[in-house]
C-alpha cells in the first residue's frame, strides 16, 4: 500500500473521526513505507495538523491531494496546504512535492512492474476483501 487515504473518516460538523490510535497507525505507516494522505476537500481535511504533525515527527510521507470529484473540486488543495503549513510540514515530506524520479524511488518493486510489461501488476482479493470493500465504498 502506498498512501492510506483519510484515515480517521471524519466530516466536519457532520461526521467525528474514528476513534483510532493514530500513533499505531503512523508506527505502522513508517515501518511499511505507507504515507498518509491530508485530503484538502471540505469537509475532510483529514489528517488534521496535530496527525500530520505526528505522522512527519513519527518518520511518514505525506500526500496532499483534493480527493476532487470534479475539476472545479481541484481549487481545494489549498486547504490541505493550510493544513501542512499548521503542521508544520516541510515540502520534503510531502511525497507529491517531489520530483517525479524521487517519487518514483518511494513506489514498491510491485507497483512499478507495470512499468516494465505494460500492464497493470495482477492483484489478489478474496471473497471476504471484496464485500469489505463493497461495504465501505457505500458509506
């Protein structure tokens, strides 16, 4: 897994966030290479500062990104900036402010094999993998 995507699944005055123990999850994401995304669209702006600022201090990559379903929702990254900004967070630790060769050294040998033979490499999901994720595309 590359980035884990908005991982608490708030909705600001809407929907609260998991109850996770973020500091598990980043532990996790830093022994796995995994970054975790600030997604900038109103009403996530999840990470918040203080999970983006113990992601970076806890050794994970971050990506900032709109989760846009639209062109016009692509103006919103500048919310995830303010994020990053109030987090502290330095354009080095943000992976989709690299260079693309640089970005390309973060991918796993799995992910770049497509690379090579022109396809996308084959993924294996079980019966059970796929009614959780039937189940959480419909929340």
């Amino acid at each position: 897994m590359n980035v884990i995507g908005h991982p608490t699944g708030r909705l600001i005055n809407s929907r609260e966030g998991l109850p996770l123990d973020m500091a598990r999850i980043i532990a996790a994401a830093a022994a796995n290479g995994t970054a975790l995304e600030i997604n900038a669209g109103y009403p996530r702006l999840d990470l918040n500062e203080h999970h983006a600022r113990e992601a970076v201090a806890g050794g994970v990559k971050l990506a900032i990104d709109t989760d846009a379903h639209s062109i016009k929702g692509l103006s919103a990254n500048g919310l995830g900036l303010c994020v990053a900004r109030r987090a502290w967070v330095e354009p080095e630790n943000v992976i989709n402010c690299w260079p693309f060769k640089k970005l390309q050294t973060f991918w796993p040998a799995n992910a770049r094999e497509s690379d090579k033979t022109g396809r996308r490499p084959q993924r294996r999901c079980h019966a059970k993998d796929k009614k959780v994720a039937r189940r959480s595309r419909a929340v």
